[in-house]
C-alpha cells in the first residue's frame, strides 16, 4: 500500500441504557465470539467482536469522512480469483517452525513461525502471510514475507494468542501499519454462507494522520491535520441506508458494515475493504457495493469499547 509504515516510527451523561448495552462486552459475550478452524477468534468482548451500531457519532465526523473521500466508492478488496485478497493458511503443531529474518527486528516477534511448505501468500507488494495454528489457537502474521536463498525474511511480524484481549506495545507495528492483527478483520465466504459476519472489518485510507487510537498501536504518516483520519478509526454504515435489494453476499458484508463497522488499518485507496479470496465469491454480487460511497457512512465515537483482558 502507499506510505508504508517506515515513514515513522515511532458519551454523554444522557445516552439511553440501551445504548450502552448494545455495545457492552456482556452482551457481546452472549452471543459468544466468532470462531475460525475451532479456535476462537479473540474473546466475544474483544474490540473486533463489539457491535458499534448504538454508539454515538465522532463530533468529527463529517470532516473525517471528507478527507477519506465522500463521493469515493466501497470497493471489495478480495474476489473469486486467488491472487485478489489476503489468503490465510491454516497450521498445526506438526507444521515445521522456521526462524524469520526482519527489516524492522525491533517490532517484530521474533518466532520461529509455522510457515507451511507451500503457503498462500498474498500477491502484489505487501506479500503478506497469514496463519492461524488450530491446536495452539494463535496466530502468526508476516509483511512482506519471501524466501530467500538464506531462508524465509519479511518487513516485519507479529503473533497473537486467539483467546486473548493483548495488545501489541504502544508504538510497535504488527504485519499491518495500524499494528493491528488482519486475519479478525478480512472478511471470509464461509462466514457470509452461514448468513452472519459477527466482526468489524479492515479498510484502508489513502492519507492517515500521524496518530493512532485504541485499538491500533502505531501510525504510518507524517501527516498532522486534524481531519485526516488516525490509525484505528472505527466508522459505520448509516442506518438509513437501504441494503434489502442488494444481492445477498453484498447484503451481508452492508450489515455487518451497519452492525460492526470497520477498522482503519493501513495507508491505500479509499474505502478498501479486504476479504480472503474463495472461488465461490460472486464478484458480479460484490461490485454492487460500489454503489455505496463515502458519505453513507460515519465515524464512530469509539471510546468505550476497550476490551478487557
């Protein structure tokens, strides 16, 4: 994506109770977490998992919109084809450790990581690596991840255990710039099969602030203007926009767009939402969504949604 992160380094006393318990870790709980190759997919409380659509709007929020692009178009950033999206590769503890060579060793995890023999690895520049390792129920992400003649190297790495709320350090990047894990945010087939996508999803903005706020942990840019929107901005669909007619894999992805929103995670085109790729994709029902645009959204006021541990 454009900027990468080497560029630095570095509600109102009135809201009605049922505001806040739309967006209470308890009620998330209720409904328990999404889960992935048996694993939980972080804690039902965890920020991913916390719906955001009773939460109060950003003061901010029309100007923030404005400078990611009010009449730019939602754009699935994933398809049927298999070199469009993020893949992801599923491990187990017979997977083979390798050791990882890094660009930036001081914010990375230094391993060793369970990277299978043949990975899927995403295409273009980012050639990002995700897995997910189903018997320890944690996950190993890789930037600009290749094997080379001295073994496998990548910009930078992180690790996370699924069944915990953790964070990165303050100010350490991940495989993302926001320092953000990808895998909870992509949206995947299986999910919008079953009828539900119970997780906020990732986008990218073309011009960030040099800034982040819970729950990203490190920002890209060396931007300072106020309306320039920082890592880890959380927006919604707004809920007066229709989505009935949409064909129904858009209309899933729409409502959970209204229900959880999305994460801004990394520096590139406007409203990119990334998904995994699946050949069962309906790319005709997906380009639909371009009919959604900037101003059918807004950001949200996100302050109480830090997970607990």
């Amino acid at each position: 994506m454009f900027g990468r992160r080497w560029l630095v380094r570095a509600g109102a006393l009135g809201l009605a109770v049922g505001l806040l318990a739309a967006s209470s870790p308890a009620a998330a709980k209720r409904s328990g977490p999404p889960h992935l190759s048996g694993c939980p997919v972080f804690p039902a409380g965890n920020v991913w998992n916390r719906r955001v659509d009773r939460l109060p709007v950003h003061p901010r929020s029309r100007a923030l919109i404005r400078s990611i692009g009010r009449d730019q178009p939602l754009h699935p950033d994933f398809g049927s084809w298999a070199g469009y999206g993020i893949p992801w590769n599923e491990v187990d503890a017979s997977t083979a450790r390798s050791p990882v060579s890094f660009r930036w060793p001081d914010e990375s995890d230094a391993g060793p990581y369970p990277i299978p023999a043949d990975p899927r690895l995403e295409e273009g520049r980012d050639r990002h690596l995700l897995m997910l390792d189903r018997d320890a129920c944690r996950l190993y992400e890789l930037y600009a991840a290749e094997l080379g003649p001295g073994g496998w190297q990548a910009g930078s790495g992180a690790t996370w255990d699924l069944r915990s709320n953790k964070l990165r350090p303050r100010g350490w990047t991940s495989a993302d710039a926001a320092g953000l894990p990808i895998l909870p945010g992509l949206v995947r087939h299986e999910e919008v099969a079953a009828g539900r996508i119970r997780h906020a999803l990732r986008f990218t903005a073309p011009r960030t602030r040099q800034a982040f706020i819970y729950p990203a942990r490190h920002f890209a840019s060396d931007l300072t203007h106020p309306d320039l929107p920082p890592m880890g901005l959380r927006v919604r669909l707004r809920s007066s926009v229709r989505i009935a007619d949409y064909p129904r894999q858009a209309r899933m992805l729409l409502r959970a767009l209204k229900r959880y929103g999305m994460i801004l995670a990394d520096n590139g085109s406007s409203w990119y939402v990334t998904g995994a790729p699946d050949p069962r994709w309906d790319d005709d029902a997906l380009h639909a969504l371009h009919s959604i645009r900037g101003r059918d959204f807004e950001v949200v006021d996100s302050r109480r949604l830090r997970s607990r541990r």
